[in-house]
C-alpha cells in the first residue's frame, strides 16, 4: 500500500485513462494497495499502460467472489464461467467425486468446494506445469491434489467409472480467431489455454470422447463453450454416449453444457436440482 496525495492519485488515474484503461479509478485503487512503495507503483504502472493484465500486476483475479492467485502465462479466470459453476452445481448432488480437467489456476474447482455439500473428492489436471503449480497454490488450504498430464492421463485408474462430475473449461476458441482475441490475452495468455484447434472443439473431443468411461452412471461433464458451437459439440457429446443439454446466460455471455452418463435415477439429470 502506497500513501498518495490527491494530485499524485490523479496522475496515474490519467495515465491509465490515457492508456484505455476504462476502469481507471478503479484499477488505480487496486495498484495503490499492491504496491509495497512508490517506485513500485511506478513500475506497475508502468507495465499496466503496455498493457500487462492487470490480473497479473496484482498477482490475483477475483473469481465467484473470491480472490485467486494468477501467474503468468497461466489463464485468467473469466467472469463467465460462473455460469460452468453454477451449472456444475445445479446438477451435482451431495458426497460427489469432482475432477476439474485443465484447471489452469484451478479457480473452478476452488468455488466448487465452496458449493457442493461434502463432496468425497476433489482433484485438478493441467497439463502445464505453470498452470499446475499455481493450481496447487490456490488448492493447499482445500487439499485438493494437482496433477500434471493431459486432460485424464493423470488420473489414478481407480477412479474410471466412479466420477459423478468432470468439469472443464477447456481451450475453446477456433487457431484462426485466436488473432482476434483481445491484446491482453493473445499476448500474455500462454496460446494452449486459448487454441482449441481448427473448429475450436479439439480439446473438447478428447474430453467428450473419454468422459463416459470415467465417469459414474448418473455423472455429468459441465464444459465452457462459445455459443456457435452449441450444436457441434451437442453432436460430439452425443455421440460419445451422453446425454446433452446447454444453460446460456446473456448477461454473462457464457455457454455452458452438461452432458449425464446415463444411469441409475439416483443422479438423474437436472430436475434434481430443483428437487433439492
Ligand atoms: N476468450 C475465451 C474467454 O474469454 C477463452 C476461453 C477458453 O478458450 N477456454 O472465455
């Protein structure tokens, strides 16, 4: 935290105005109490108006009301996928077997463990090591164990068949819109948590493709996607033996789909949640 005096708050207000950062005062707020001193402050500053996250400036993101540790490189949890979480626990029920896969900060399993009643288990899979290990710190304080390896490679074998809810906010967007992206992702995001390959569904296949098997009849994957591609992973997801549905949000602008393993009526699809 650095002691500023008004005229001394309203010049790094300008400066980050200038820079277009449209929530100056607010971003200002946020620097002066990261910073332990002043030339601190400049140096953030300095970095913010080339256009560093400020995520990454401050070291955290604010995520479903709570404040989780980003590093670099490491995916910036989005205010959209409040929308996977809720969805998540819309349709999981007590005492639930939980694996985030490409966890990044692990941000969703985190909100999870805060929602679910007493779930049995809880893990993460990265396959980044960065991604892994700032997961790891965000996950100490719960236990929760981190694995690196890609998507369920990693997971104990123990655990096919068992799972009641794989959720996955996986690399989405198509290689070619990646330019598109705005500048503070393409340029500090590391790309293999943004490329989703040539129809943005890459990742998302494996995941589809692998998902019946590991999980418990009954179970469901809870998946981020953009909203053009609703009716092709709905494809994908069905014919890997599952049984789809999409929960859009507008004023999130957030897609999610859940897709059950059909099974016992004990975890029957989303009417269970209104039953709770
Ligand atoms: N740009 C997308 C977003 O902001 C990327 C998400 C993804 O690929 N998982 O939500």
């Amino acid at each position: 935290m650095v002691l500023l005096s008004p005229a001394e708050r309203d010049a790094v207000v300008a400066r980050l105005r200038r820079a277009g950062c449209v929530w100056a005062e607010d971003e200002t707020r946020l620097l002066v109490e990261a910073a332990d001193g002043p030339e601190a402050l400049v140096g953030l500053v300095d970095r913010r108006v080339t256009g560093e996250p400020l995520e990454y400036l401050l070291g955290w993101a604010e995520f479903c009301g709570e404040r989780v540790t980003v590093e670099p490189g490491v995916f910036v949890p989005r205010a959209r996928t409040a929308l996977l979480v809720s969805a998540a626990t819309a349709v999981t029920g007590p005492a639930a077997a939980v694996v985030e896969l490409c966890c990044g900060s692990g941000a969703i399993i985190r909100a999870l463990a805060r929602r679910l009643a007493a779930p049995r288990l809880l893990a993460a899979v990265d396959v980044d090591p960065a991604a892994a290990a700032c997961a790891r710190r965000n996950l100490a304080d719960l236990a929760v164990p981190v694995f690196a390896g890609d998507l369920f490679d990693p997971l104990p074998a123990a655990w096919r068949g068992s799972l009641d809810l794989v959720v996955a906010n996986a690399p989405y967007v198509p290689t070619a819109a990646l330019d598109l992206l705005p500048a503070e992702s393409r340029r500090y995001e590391a790309p293999m948590a943004l490329d989703g390959g040539p129809d943005g569904l890459a990742v998302l296949r494996r995941v589809a493709a692998a998902a019946l098997s590991w999980l418990a009849p009954g179970g469901h994957l809870v998946v981020e996607v953009g909203e053009v591609q609703v009716d092709g992973f709905r494809a994908v997801l069905a014919g890997a033996g599952l049984v789809p549905a999409v929960v859009r949000d507008d004023a999130l602008d957030a897609t999610a789909m859940t897709a059950c393993r059909p099974g016992c009526g004990r975890h029957a699809g989303p009417g269970r949640a209104a039953r709770r």
